[in-house]
C-alpha cells in the first residue's frame, strides 16, 4: 500500500505561518495563498531592541510591552519596587541573549512603535512617582528614628552623670560641678554634657548632641 509521506519543512528567516491555516507563507504576505485568509499585522522582533529594552527597562515591563504582552508589562510595573521584575527580567534578557534571532520571531511578534514608547515613558513616570511616595514615608521615619538614636545617647550620658553626683552627694553630702571630682568621665564624643549649678541642694545638667538642636536637662530630682 502506497502512503504519501508527509515531510517536514522548516520555515525559513523570512517566512512565517498562517494565523488560519498554519501553511507557511512569506513573512511580508499580507494574504495567504493558500485559505486567502488575511493576515494580522505582525512585526519582526529585533533582538538588539529586545535586549536593550529587557536590560534596561525589564524590571518596569519594558520589553513586555515591545513583546505585546500588556499584561505582563503592567505587573511588571506595579510590582517593580519588590525586585522580584529586575530579577526575572535579567534572566528573561540571559535567554534572549542564548536564542537565536529566527527562534525569537517564531516565538513572539513585535509590537514596537508609539505604543511602546508611550508605556515605556508612562512607566518611568509610575516609577519615578512610586519612588518619591516610598521616600516621603521613608526619609521622615528614618531621621525621626536617628534622633531618638541620638536623644538616647545623651540621655545615657546624663544617666551616668546622675548616677556620679548621687555617689559624691552621699559621700560628702553636696554636689558638684567638677567632673573628675564625681568620677565622671563621658563617653560619647558627640555629646556635650555641662553642668550648670551643684551645691548642698541639687544639681542640674544638660546634655547636647552635635545633630540635634535641643539640649536635654537633668537634676537631682530626675534622675
């Protein structure tokens, strides 16, 4: 029995296949020859754009939009300030790189143009927005944590200040203002303490921080 044997022809750089019929026709044919159905307007991948955009634009969805794939590309955009898009992206641009250009083209279709443009340009805006309302809630938290660093460093200092006048006090029964006489020595070299009166009664003391623009004050009743 005779069987016709069906053989299998690759298609070549400048063809592609029927979005109906799956026959391959030439890439730049608008009808197909073979079910006269009309093609859809397709575009050529170029893998040097691909590359740059997925390199430098991937971890906002670039090359997702070059590729047509919006969805994706808006993800990418929502979730970028995760890292998770950057990290994918570069292993998205690692296969790019390996693929062959005919490989590429069979794979995907570009849909570069004005479109892509204006995405890529809407989505450095969203990042750029995205990156100034994570700095206005982190910048404030951050320098409102460093000053209660810093207050409690010079409360510290004036703690052990405290601690040395209450020592001299119970040994000579009065205060002084004299550093090396209570035995205080201070330890941070970016605070200030000074002590501003001692005698029989109390003493009292600030302490300063060279980032901070109020002094803190201690007595013998606060301590």
């Amino acid at each position: 029995m005779n069987q016709a044997m069906e053989t299998y022809v690759p298609k070549g750089i400048d063809e592609k296949f029927c979005s109906e019929c799956g026959n391959i026709i030439k890439i730049k044919a608008e009808i197909c020859p073979k079910c006269g159905v009309r093609q859809k307007n397709t575009g050529e991948v170029s893998k040097v754009v691909l590359l740059l955009l997925t390199f430098f634009t991937g971890g906002i969805g670039g090359h997702k939009f070059y590729l047509g794939k919006y969805w994706q590309g808006f993800f990418y955009l929502i979730l970028f300030w995760t890292g998770i898009p950057g990290l994918i992206a570069l292993i998205e641009f690692i296969y790019y790189a390996c693929t062959p250009s005919d490989v590429l083209n069979e794979k995907y279709e570009s849909k570069g143009g004005a479109g892509v443009v204006i995405a890529i340009v809407a989505g450095g805006f969203f990042v750029i927005a995205m990156i100034g309302i994570l700095a206005a809630i982190a910048i404030p938290n951050f320098i409102a944590y460093r000053d209660r660093a810093f207050q409690f460093a010079v409360e510290s200092e004036l703690e052990v200040l405290a601690n040395a006048e209450k020592g001299y006090f119970t040994q000579n029964g009065h205060y002084s203002s004299d550093f090396e006489a209570i035995n205080y020595f201070k330890i941070n070299p970016d605070v200030t303490i000074e002590i501003t009166s001692a005698d029989s009664n109390c003493f009292h003391a600030v302490g300063t921080h060279n980032q901070l623009p109020d002094a803190i004050a201690i007595d013998c009743n606060s301590y």
